[in-house]
C-alpha cells in the first residue's frame, strides 16, 4: 500500500483507516452523528468519525447529516431555521442531543474528524471553531462542492487535509481514463484524499487502473459506505487506504490482521 505524498497529522495513524460512518450508529440504541455513536466507534478500534456538518438559525455549526429533523428526530423543523438553544432541548432519544461541533471536538480530544460542509453557511462558524479549539490537525474537510471546500481551506490557511469533490473526482477518472498523467497530478494536487464509492453509475472507482493511477499520485483512497467484510478486505488489498463504514465492528474485527 504506497503511501500518500503530504503527510499530514490527521493522515498519520497506521494503516488501514476506518471512518465510523456518522459513528457506531448501526448498535442497537445507539443514534447516528451523536456523542455516544462517535465514542462507541472510537471505543471499537476506529481511527477516523465521519460525520456532518449543518448550521443553526443563529450561526451555531453542529454535526448532523439532514437538513431537517424529520428522520432522526420526527418534526418537520430544518436545523437551518432552529437555533442552537432550541436544538439543545430536543431529545433525540435517552437524553442524546445533535452535538456542536465544539462539543464533539472537546468531548472526543483523541478523534479525528472527517466533516462533510453540507452548506455554504456552515463554512464560516465550522472554521472558527477549528481555528479556535487549534483542531486543524484533527480534521479533514469534505464536500461534493469544490468550491465549499477550497473556501473553507483559505479561511484555515490551508494547513488542513481535504478530499474532493464531485466534478475534481469525475475529472481525475476521466485523466486517469485517457492515461493524461501530468493533468492528473495537476488535479490531484489540491487534495490529499479521495472519499468515494466503489461506482459511480457506469463508472467504476475501484478498477486497479484507477486506483494505480490515483496512488501514483499521492492520493489517499477511502470508499464508501463499506459494511461487508469480503469488500472490506479486498478494497484494501487494491490500494485502498481506508473504508467509510457502518459496521465499525466488523471493520476492526476484520482488518486489524491488514494493519
């Protein structure tokens, strides 16, 4: 498994990498993007949370992954239209609330976190926390929009690991496709990491000649979302650097002999 170009604090710990997706949520009793999921994953054995990042009505960025809470919580309230202190009050079962980002990163000091900016509003308050708490090595920032993310890396100076998004990845299959190898290095090197799915309708993002292509471009590659162990093992055995996964259990049980 090569090695990716920069290293980065957050990309450090020992190979492969498991990202609890939204946490350890699929235990029973236990609910997704909150503090006792993403203690329970890290508990497990998970190097990495993936998680969400929404925002209050007064500005407050909060990991979540909707834009409303009919899902998890059954009212028909966005999270962009509530503020903070009223989000506090709604219980989401046994007394667990939607966490702050703030919450999550003092709570949890020994996690990483790779944080999806699921808007544009989220970008300003989500940087300040980072910047404040000194979190820049704790977090990966993610987006399916490129230019969510590269604003949010500006604010933080650039100092902080991210993966692409959906246009650089389409792009990056498509170099790859037609063997353009210094415009695939040209469109790698904003990134450190690319987050993805094994295909992506007709295409496929785990063909050897892709995954070669990325790694020879220092890229780290983590798939998505990843529950059965014999897809586990194999997407490792490929290349890849990590899964994105809902059975963090199984992850750990499963590749810990890969490490």
């Amino acid at each position: 498994m090569q090695k990716p170009r920069a290293i980065y604090p957050y990309l450090s710990p020992a190979l492969p990498r498991i990202f609890a997706h939204r946490g350890f949520a699929s235990a029973p009793g236990l609910i997704e993007n909150t503090i006792p999921a993403f203690r329970a994953a890290i508990d497990l054995g998970a190097t990495h949370i993936e998680s969400d990042i929404q925002v209050t009505k007064d500005g407050v960025p909060v990991l979540f992954h909707d834009n409303d809470l009919i899902r998890v919580a059954a009212l028909p309230q966005k999270i962009s239209e509530i503020t903070s202190g009223d989000l506090a009050k709604i219980d989401l079962g046994d007394g667990v609330r939607v966490p702050t980002l703030r919450e999550a990163l003092t709570e949890l000091p020994e996690a990483r976190f790779n944080l999806d900016l699921k808007v544009y509003e989220a970008i300003a308050p989500a940087v300040l926390v980072i910047a404040e708490l000194e979190a820049r090595d704790r977090v990966l920032l993610a987006s399916f929009s490129d230019s969510r993310r590269a604003k949010a890396l500006s604010a933080l100076g650039g100092r902080v690991a991210s993966s692409a998004g959906g246009w650089r990845v389409l792009a990056l299959w498509l170099a790859a496709k037609l063997r353009l190898r210094p415009l695939t290095k040209i469109l790698a090197a904003p990134v450190q990491a690319l987050q993805i799915p094994r295909r992506q309708g007709p295409i496929r993002l785990d063909s050897p000649a892709f995954i070669k292509q990325m790694l020879a471009a220092g890229l780290e590659l983590h798939y998505w979302t990843i529950n059965e162990p014999d897809e586990m093992t194999e997407l490792i055995a490929l290349g890849a650097h990590g899964i994105v996964t809902d059975r963090t259990d199984l992850a750990v049980n499963t590749l810990r002999k890969a490490r």
